[in-house]
C-alpha cells in the first residue's frame, strides 16, 4: 500500500515538474517573441526597412497562430514595399493573397501592389532599373483574380489592357475588354475603348470585316445610348472610317477579280456593285462607279460558273 502511495507521489512530482518546464517554456518563447518585436519596431523607426522586414519574417515564423503570423508577415512585405525591394514584397503580397486571404485587408494588398506594377513599368525600385511591363500585367492580373467585385477592378482592367497593347499583344487586349463587358454590359467606356482597337486592328489584318463590323457595332452602341458622349467627334470618326474601309475591301475584292490570273467577271460585278449600292459617297464608291463605267462588259449578267461570288480573297 505504502509502496503504491509513494508511486503516485512520485508521478505527481514529476507532472508537476514537467508543467513547470513547459509553463517556464511558454514564457521564454514569449519573452524571445517580445524582443523580436521591439527591435523590428525600432528598426522600423530608424528608417532601417530591410533589417525590420527580416525580424518580422522571424517572428512570424515563430507565430502559431495564423492570424497574428499574417499581420507580421504583412508588416515584413510593407517593409520591403518602403525599401523598395519590389520583387521580394511582391512574393510576399501574392503568398498572402493566395494563403491567408481572410487575415489580410484586400484594399491594402492592392494599394501597394498597384504601386508596385507602375514601378515595373517605370523601371523603378526594380533591379538595375530595368522596366517589365510583363510582370506588371501579371500583377494586374492578380490583382483582378482576387477582386471580390468587377467595379472593385475596373481600373485595373483597363490598366491591365493598356499595357497588353503596349506590349503588343492587342489580341489580349480585347479578350480583356469582352471579358470586362461580359461581366458588366453596361461599362460604355469600355466597350468604346473595344471598338476603337478592333477598328485599328482591321487595318492590319480582316480578311472577311469581322474585326470592322464588331468595332462598328459597339461603336454604334455607345452612340445611340450616349448621343452627347464627350468622345462623339472619335465616335463619329471611327464610323466613318469604318464605311471607307469597309468600302475599300469589298472594292480590291471587286479588282482582284478583274485580274487576268484570277478573272472572275461575276465575281469582280458583284463586288463593285456592292460598293456602289452599299457606300456610294465613299472613295471606292466613286472607284467602282468608274470601273462599272469603263468596263460595259461588267454591266452585263455573270456567266453561270461566276453566280457564286467568293466571300474574300483566296
């Protein structure tokens, strides 16, 4: 009995002990933790951002609960963000969106991940200088990914498609407007914005006008719902450019089938009357007018092997 008496005093001792260790244990952590965070702090204020960043990094690491360890972290990446190491600030802002986005203010993250893709484009705070517009769009990119809204973003949906046609990539671009549209039709602006590169992308290549129509009808869209848009003389503009070159393809159609190494006389008719009928006031309207003049065989009905008119140049 006595035996069994002096065994649990012994276990109880040893509890005890190891309560002490662990409680002695906590205490430590928390007075290491606490350094950490006075001397981050005072880094900070001396204007030492990169050395602070390191020490908020350690004590989140040092952090278990996720909450407390993204605030730290945060703290670290708006550190580098004032230092100017852009792309380290970047990866942390982005581990943060991707990982702890319910402890993270948005408007904060994107506050400074604007100001971190304008630095790519200007070349400043990056290495040696160097501009990247490539990545800047990616953080555009981003930066909508996680936007809880569409209206959120919309600034940097068409800061986003600015850059894609600075970087020549105009084929994104619009897939970025349409994908803005198709989320709020009723952006003018933006379908506006659509319209007027369509209409510069069909100058270099729209074999059938599809680029030239779509251009045209969002053009004529903003138009008829806004008739005192304060863009109305670009509007009006790109209609009637539009009416040219629209005119102007159907009439080289119309010519390359007048060529003898391609003579379709039915074809090359069709053409030119289409001109006429559909845009007599324009320049290739007075051309085909001419060339039907010039040329009484034209004016005649198509053989049986041309009543099929090709829909563009082969």
């Amino acid at each position: 009995m006595k035996k069994n008496n002096w065994l649990l005093v012994g276990i109880g001792l040893a509890l005890a002990w190891a309560g002490a260790a662990g409680a002695d244990s906590d205490f430590s952590q928390f007075i290491a933790n606490r350094t950490l965070q006075v001397e981050a702090q005072q880094l900070e204020i001396d204007g030492k951002y990169a050395k602070a960043a390191k020490r908020y990094l350690k004590l989140a690491k040092r952090t278990k609960d996720q909450k407390n360890q993204a605030g730290w972290t945060l703290r670290a990446a708006d550190c580098l963000f004032t230092a100017n190491k852009s792309h380290q600030a970047l990866e942390i802002y982005k581990n943060l969106m991707a990982n702890s986005p319910f402890f993270v203010p948005y408007e904060h993250v994107v506050g400074k991940l604007r100001v971190i893709a304008e630095r790519f484009v200007d070349g400043n705070g990056t290495f040696l200088g160097l501009r990247d517009k490539q990545t800047s769009i990616a953080i555009y990119e981003l930066i909508i990914r996680e936007a809880p809204a569409i209206h959120v973003s919309l600034q940097d949906r068409l800061r986003m498609a600015e850059l894609l046609k600075e970087t020549d990539r105009p084929e994104e671009a619009v897939n970025a407007y349409q994908a803005t549209l198709k989320l709020d039709p009723g952006l003018d602006d933006v379908r506006l914005e659509l319209a007027f590169l369509l209409a510069k992308l069909s100058k270099t290549g729209d074999g059938d006008g599809t680029k030239l129509r779509a251009a045209v009808r969002h053009a004529e869209a903003v138009k008829e719902r806004q008739p005192t848009h304060p863009r109305r003389k670009d509007i009006d503009l790109l209609l009637r450019d539009a009416r040219e070159q629209d005119a102007q393809r159907l009439l080289n159609l119309g010519q390359f089938y007048l060529r003898p190494s391609h003579q379709r006389s039915g074809a090359a008719r069709r053409y030119l009357l289409d001109v006429l009928r559909d845009y007599p006031d324009t320049q290739a309207g007075w051309e085909a007018k001419k060339i039907l003049n010039d040329n009484p065989s034209l004016r005649e009905a198509p053989a049986a092997n041309d009543s099929a008119k090709p829909a563009a140049k082969p």
